[in-house]
C-alpha cells in the first residue's frame, strides 16, 4: 500500500506477517518461473484483551523473536495491514477518472473512501486498484483506507527492529498473489482465499489474479477454539488441541467400526453441535458471495476456494464446505505437488503453508 522503496533482486525482501496470534516471516528465491522458500520462522504472541493490537515495543519483541530463528538475509521486510484496520470498498468511479493521471484518480478515490468508511478520519492512507472489466453494470474499483496510526506503528516496530520496511501491502492482495502462486486458474475461472485467521475469517474473490471482492466471512479460529474451551470447560490449549487433532464429524457420514472409533466420533459430534452456527454462517457467507461475483461476472465459472490461516486446521473444514459449496475447497498445501504450482515450499511440520501464505505473499510482492 505504501511503497517507501524499490529494490530488483533475486532474493525477496523479508515477508512479515504481523498477525494478532503470531508473527511470520518468509524469505524466498526466484527460479524462472518458481519460487523457493530459503527461510521460514515463526513465533506466537499472547494477548489477554481482544481489543489490544500490542505496543510499539511488544511488536518489536515479537519480531526480533521471530526472526531470530532463521538466518535471514538484509533488512528489507514487507508487512502487510490486516482488517479490522484496513477497510475495503468497491467503488464505482467515472471511467474518464480511471483514465486520468494517477495523481487525480488517488483525490478522487480518497474523498470517496472517506465518505464510505465506518470510522472516517483525515489521517488515512489510501490506496485502489481497478477490477477486470465486464459488461455488467456495477462496480469498477477497490478502495482500501487504513489509519497513519496504524502504520506508524508498524514502522516504528520494524524500525526498533533493525528492519527497515520497503512497502506496506494489504492483505488481501497478497493473498491473492499467493494463491496464483498454487494454481494457473485459467481465464474463465473466479477463485478464492479463504483466510480462517485468528479474529475474523476473511473472503478473498480473485478474477484474473485481481481481487475482486474482499469482505469477512465470519468469525475466526480464535473464536471457535474459545467457543470449545466454554462449552466443554477445559482450557483454551486443551480446546486447540481437540479442535486440530480431531475436528467435527461431517453429517451423514460412517465412521470407523473399531471400538476405539467411538470416542472420537463421538467428540467430532459434540464439536459440530458447538460450531455449527459459525460454519452455517460460514458457508452462507462464502455461497452468496460467489453468486453475487459470478452475476458481475456471467462468463466465469466457479473454481476452487483455497483455504489456509490457524483456522485451516480444524479437521473435516475443507469436506465440510466442499460439500455446503458444492466447489472445491482445499487446504493450500495441498497445492504443492500440482503441476501448474509454482511454489516450492520446503519447511518443517511447525511451518504449515496454511499459517505462511500471508507471509510468501507479501515476499513475493517485494
């Protein structure tokens, strides 16, 4: 979003995700037409209020944590602006604005961004990008505003950490980025990312490898691991554990004949009971948001929905949508051994690509 410096190498900046429950850091290589991850770490953070993003210094810990786990190269790094801090709107703007001279078009875009936003505010930075064109009447832009707060903020963490940030992307392209990274989509396709993060799970539409819807989808894997801490009374720890290992049981579906089965099925109903709510809402969410994009976009067809983010390890959460969705939805791993991928992820098992594709986006696009 914004972009402080420009440097060409062959070895990415650093790409930094200053998530809410962690911080994660990739470094990658180019060969031809492929990435190859040389470096990866990761650490966790611990928060006692929602509400709290962490001080200028807490992020600074947690950085310094993190990257000292691997032996990254240079002090280039690139982070991104995750919601709630950063909104997104689609704009419908003249297209005599769009073809005038980017100066121009920026007034235009902030004035209207600071008309649509929930919290406006003078100290903003904007930034937009044009959607791919289509016959139907509708909008023709993505605006994306985020507080100079929050960005001094992060600059300023970064900067105690002897890392001097390049560029400040959002999100939700480098999510983007990521995902044409797994897959060659094809021109008549309309896929998504979803991203079960730790506060909200976040909806990304791509056309063309350009987002062209991003909203929230519903509630995040924080939430569901909190939701089985209460209702089975056991710590949120514990409550992770059960949700990563043994997941919910998809309706309808036989389980194992051996006595040992039983248990686990049983426990997989209990959880399904405890998130179903928030997986209906979930799918609800996803479906109308692909049949909203598809009528903008009649001549595409529904293609996969990449699913990654802590909450991409909740057992049977890919069945589960594929089946509400009736696409479908796999985790981003396992893209890695197809042919059309273009990322080779070497990491270890404390890695998963699910918790890193925010961070490879954002080292790419650097």
């Amino acid at each position: 979003m914004v972009l402080l410096r420009n440097r060409s190498t062959k070895q990415t900046p650093i790409g930094l995700d200053i998530g809410f429950s962690g911080v994660r850091a990739v470094q990658l290589r180019r060969a031809g037409d492929a990435w190859i991850t040389l470096r990866t770490a990761g650490c966790e953070r611990y928060h006692v209020d929602a509400r709290d993003d962490g001080s200028v210094d807490d992020l600074e810990r947690q950085i310094r944590t993190c990257l000292q786990q691997a032996e990254f190269r240079g002090r280039d790094a690139v982070v991104a602006t995750n919601p709630p801090e950063v909104e997104f709107h689609t704009l419908d703007l003249p297209q005599a604005i769009l073809s005038k001279p980017s100066a121009d078009v920026v007034k235009v875009v902030r004035s209207e961004l600071l008309r649509l936003m929930s919290e406006p505010g003078e100290h903003i930075e904007t930034a937009h990008w044009a959607l791919p064109p289509t016959k139907v009447a509708g909008p023709n832009a993505i605006g994306a505003a985020v507080s100079r707060r929050v960005i001094d903020r992060t600059l300023a963490a970064c900067g105690q950490a002897r890392m001097e940030c390049s560029c400040i992307d959002t999100a939700a392209t480098a999510l983007c980025r990521f995902g044409s990274l797994l897959n060659s989509w094809g021109p008549d396709r309309l896929w998504g990312v979803l991203d079960a993060s730790y506060r909200q799970t976040r909806l990304i539409l791509c056309v063309d490898d350009v987002p062209v819807l991003v909203r929230t989808a519903g509630t995040g894997g924080g939430e569901w691991t909190q939701r089985i801490a209460e209702s089975l009374e056991i710590s949120v720890k514990s409550a992770e554990v059960q949700k990563r290992e043994h997941g919910f049981t998809l309706p309808g579906r036989k389980v194992g004949r051996r006595a040992d089965d039983a248990p686990a099925a049983e426990l997989g109903s209990v959880l399904r009971g405890i998130l179903r709510r928030d997986l209906n809402d979930l799918a609800a969410e996803v479906k109308r948001s692909y049949e909203y994009v598809l009528s903008c976009y009649p001549a595409r067809r529904a293609a996969d929905l990449v699913l990654l983010g802590g909450g991409a390890a909740l057992q049977n959460l890919p069945e589960f949508l594929t089946e509400a969705l009736g696409i479908p939805v796999r985790t981003a791993s396992s893209y890695l051994d197809g042919e059309s991928c273009r990322l080779r992820y070497v990491s270890g098992k404390q890695n998963p690509l699910e918790a890193f594709g925010l961070a490879v986006g954002l080292a790419v696009g650097g």
